[in-house]
C-alpha cells in the first residue's frame, strides 16, 4: 500500500472505527487512520492541516447520518476548502441507507467516489484499497 499512507473514518459509531481499523490491519494496512464522530471533527482538522499534505487523507470513508454535522453537510463544506488542498482525496460514501435520494445524492456529488451500502464487507475494503492503488499507479 505505498501509495496509500492516510485514511479518515468519519462516523459516529465508535464500533464501526473499530472494526474498520480492524479490517484495515488485516489487509496489511499499516499507515495512519484518523476516526471522527462526525463530519465537523473532520472539517477542523484538514482547515488546522491545509499546508501539510502528509496529514491529509489520500481515502476518506463518509457516512451520510451523523450528529453535529452530516455526511452531506461534509461534503458542502469540504467543496468549498478542496481548491486550498494540494492533494488528490478519495471519498466513499458508507452508509445504511438504501434510500434512492441519498444514493443519488451522493453519486450526483463531484467529490464523491462511489457509494457503498453497509455491512461493509472486507472484500469491498480490499477492492477498494486495490482500485486505489491501480489509480495511482496509473496516474503516476
């Protein structure tokens, strides 16, 4: 996973960090993993780290119902910072939802990757990581 090095979680659920981190350290995913109860934590952190790209995430796996601020509130905000970050980030959409609206919704977003419906499953994480690692290859 060379290319790989940072990956958000933000969620609420302290379990699904858990076993994200979980599934993450049995594909050999070593680097860094940040996990955020929602997407405001998230916010302040990539505004406190816009100059140091090594901070910032290369995959970010969002979900949609959160406290405080939602996963779409998210990506309203993180559309208005994008141009002052100097790196390519990565979203997935994860969430329990199967309602057309937020799937559209989610799709439809410019900065939206694709949308996974949950139980997330490790084959899906494994596709992912490997999907991402083929683009980066490919871009580089």
């Amino acid at each position: 996973m060379n290319n790989l090095k940072n990956i958000f979680i933000i969620d609420d659920s302290s379990i699904y960090h858990f076993m994200m981190l979980h599934k993450l350290k049995l594909l050999g995913f070593d680097e860094e993993v940040k996990a955020f109860l929602d997407g405001e934590e998230a916010l302040d952190f990539l505004n406190q780290n816009l100059d140091d790209t090594h901070l910032l995430p290369d995959l970010i796996f969002l979900d949609i119902n959160m406290p405080v601020m939602s996963g779409f509130d998210f990506l309203e905000e993180f559309a208005e910072i994008k141009p002052k970050i100097d790196k390519e980030i990565t979203i997935y959409v994860v969430s329990s939802s199967v309602d057309d609206v937020d799937i559209e919704r989610a799709k439809n977003n410019e900065h939206v990757h694709s949308y996974i419906i949950k139980p997330f499953q490790m084959e899906d994480l494994k596709s992912i990581l490997k999907e991402f690692q083929q683009e980066n290859q490919a871009s580089t």
